[in-house]
C-alpha cells in the first residue's frame, strides 16, 4: 500500500494545481470584459449598416485595454449575460414611451432569444400585480402621481407600490431637458439611463472590443474623402442652451470650412428628414460636427456614433471631458483640447490635409465596434437579467435630481468661453 502513496501524492499535487491555474484564469476573464459607452430627440440623422472597409468579426463587449488606455466600466460576462433562466419575467409598463408603446418588438428586438424566451413586457393593467417590475418613462410621468395633495398623491402611490417589485424610472435625456424633479421621494427604486452609474445602463450606443483585431483598409478609408469637403453638420434644434450653433458657425468664421445642413442650414437633396440617403452626402466629409444640445457627463447620442460607423467621419466634440470612458481618446477631436478656436482650426487643418495624422484616427477600428441599440447587458435585455436574482428592495432614491444632475454634471457655458461673454455654466 505503502509504495502508492508517492503517485497518489503526485496525482493530487497536479489535480491542486489545474484547479488553481482554473481559478485564476477564470478570474481574470471576468474582469478583462468590459464596457463603453446614443439621441437627440430634435434632430434626424441616416443610419446605414456598418462599414465596406471592416470584414465581418465576431464581437465581444470593451475591455479595459482602450487604444487611449481609458478606464472603462466593468460589463458583465457573457456567462451573466447568456444564462439559464430561473424564472418567466413580466415587465409592466406604466406609460408610453413619448408616443409609442413600451412593447417587446420595439424594446427588446436586439435581446438574445433566450431573453426573449423568458421575459416580456406588458401594459395591460389586469396583469400589474403578477408583474415583476413597474417601468415609467420620465417624459410621460402620469401627473396625478405629481399631485401637490399629499394624499392624493400617496393613493396613486400605492397602486405601483410593492415590497418585491422595483418601480424603475426610464430616460435617455440629460439634465438639462429632463432633470428628473417631477419625481416625488422615496418611490424610485432603479434608474435607467444612459449614465454610466444607472442601475441599468441603457445608451444610445456604445463601442464593443472585436475578439480578434480587426484589418483595416486604411487607403479605402483615405480614398472615399472628396478633399474639398472637410466638415459637416446636420442639426435641426438651432437654438440650445449650450450655444452649439454660435460656436459652429463662429469656428467657420475663423476658417474651417463646415457645410450645415438640416433645419438650421441646407437641404439634402431629394432626402426626406432623418432618412439613411443623408450618408451618401454626408460620408464624403472628413469631419463631423457632433455637438449635443447639452454639454453633459456620458451625454453622447447618436449623432457621435454614426460619424464614427455609417459616416466612417473623425466627430468633433465641444468638450473632451464628458466622453471620458465613452470612447478611445484617438477616435475624435475636442474644440477645448485648445486654448482658442484659431489654434483649434489649425490643427484640424493640418490633421485633414495630412494623411497619416488623418489616419490615426481611425486606428480604433482594428480593435472597436459600434454596436447600436441595446444588447444583452444594456437596456431592456439587462433590465430582464437582472429580474432573475433576488431584488434588494431597500433601494430607494431618496432625491433623484439631485442624483442626476450635480455640480459638475453639465457645462452649458464652454462654448461661451471662447466669446468673451459671462456665462453661467448651468443654465
């Protein structure tokens, strides 16, 4: 018995060893997969299916790795993600989404079918107490629940109140168009928005890492710029807060040439408003103007997005500091990385005219992906998963505009700083 005891010693010293290598290999696969961070309710803009200059790859969600070494947020794995369902999942939805519907087709056709399989959404009242979650859109916020009669307001309450089924509040507008203050106290359990610190992170879009780096056929890239035609703007909400338009067209006072379009400049021809013919003008422009209409923290629509996948454009931002973790710092240029406008427009200048710094910019396409509209761990798909775990219902937001909009949430004043003109950067 006595001479086995050496091989027996050797098979569990190997057997310890392959758990522990297991283990750590396991480990850090959960935590290199990560995320990064689209809208503007006023304006259209064409979409067109992704790139001729990318073959097809498959993809998973960002990693910390960013070309711009950015931190990103944390994404769940896809073992979360992809899991078998413990239970059937109903989602009440308590109002419309502005006019339309909160329904599966429209809001869960991007979920998994797995997803789909198990979770549904309804706003068929007869079925709100089976539900597992109440959702309301801000924008269509019932008003009898703003009711200045606190007993009024408190029986309204009730009807959605639960001690296991989350009340979550819905939005993808920022502070400055919806600062949540219509909401009274101690009823929001989540938030959904495309803030990056929502319980559900529901973006306009977000870049996702290829599994594989991607070729790029930079010279295809190169080829389809017409080198007349530097930048373009589509914009139909002309006057904003944040005084988009008067800095666009300042900056072009100044140099750069910028064709605007749309409400606020000219019409594509034979393109109604919002149409996907809007790329075959658009796509030839080397830069894009991506202004928002309100300088926010993660506040990045679809207008950023698209510039970087239908229009194969470099975005031009107003500020760099309300894209940190959104996207790889190479990919776009920001009018405050410059002390004034004219230094700005220069090194625009220089970047289109020279084809290598052009380039550069496009170098996160060997790595990242847009992906468009929700997936399985952002919006309604997410919102389902995490409906199969135990919910906390201790939760509860005891002051959400507060939440939502802080000191340094938004910046409506930076455009203003290259004026000479006193601002106030929360207006």
């Amino acid at each position: 018995m006595l001479k086995f005891v050496p091989r027996y010693f050797l098979f569990l010293l190997i057997f310890c060893g392959l758990a522990a290598f297991w283990i750590i290999f396991s480990a850090q696969r959960t935590n290199s997969i990560s995320w990064l961070f689209i809208h503007e309710k006023q304006e259209s803009e064409g979409t067109v299916s992704s790139t001729e200059i990318n073959s097809t790859s498959k993809i998973e969600p960002v990693t910390s790795e960013s070309v711009s070494k950015t931190p990103l947020r944390i994404h769940p794995n896809k073992s979360e993600t992809s899991h078998q369902p413990s239970k059937k999942v109903v989602i009440f939805a308590a109002t419309k989404y502005f006019s339309q519907r909160i329904q599966d087709a429209a809001f869960m056709d991007l979920c998994h079918q797995t997803t789909k399989d198990y979770c549904r959404i309804t706003d068929d009242f007869r079925e709100l107490n089976s539900s597992d979650a109440v959702i309301f859109h801000y924008r269509n916020y019932p008003t009898q629940m703003m009711s200045s009669n606190e007993t009024e307001r408190r029986k309204e309450e009730s009807i959605w109140r639960h001690p296991i089924r989350p009340i979550i509040l819905m939005t993808q507008e920022s502070p400055i168009s919806d600062d949540l203050s219509r909401v009274q106290s101690d009823l929001i359990n989540w938030t959904m928005t495309y803030r990056q610190n929502s319980d559900i992170w529901y973006p306009y879009a977000h870049l996702v890492r290829r599994e594989q780096e991607q070729k790029v056929d930079f010279e295809a890239i190169w080829a389809m710029k017409n080198h007349n035609k530097t930048a373009s703007w589509l914009v139909s909400n002309c006057e904003t807060s944040n005084h988009r338009l008067k800095l666009g067209k300042k900056i072009r006072e100044i140099g750069l040439s910028i064709d605007i379009y749309g409400a606020c400049g000219l019409s594509i021809p034979n393109c109604p408003s919002g149409m996907a013919c809007a790329v075959s003008t658009l796509k030839p422009y080397k830069f894009y103007m991506a202004f928002e209409n309100a300088n926010c923290k993660q506040y990045v629509t679809e207008k950023f997005f698209e510039a970087l996948r239908s229009r194969i454009s470099v975005p031009i931002v107003i500020s760099r500091r309300f894209y940190k973790n959104v996207a790889p710092a190479e990919s776009f240029i920001a009018v405050d990385d410059f002390s004034n406008l004219k230094d700005f427009v220069a090194h625009v200048i220089r970047v289109s005219n020279d084809k290598a710094l052009y380039l550069k910019y496009h170098e996160w396409r060997q790595i990242y992906e847009v992906k468009l509209g929700d997936d399985e761990g952002t919006g309604m798909c997410e919102l389902c998963r995490r409906l199969q775990y135990p919910i906390d219902s201790s939760k509860i937001y005891k002051d959400l505009a507060s939440w939502y909009r802080n000191d340094d949430t938004c910046d409506q004043s930076i455009a203003l700083r290259f004026f000479d003109i006193p601002s106030d950067p929360g207006s």
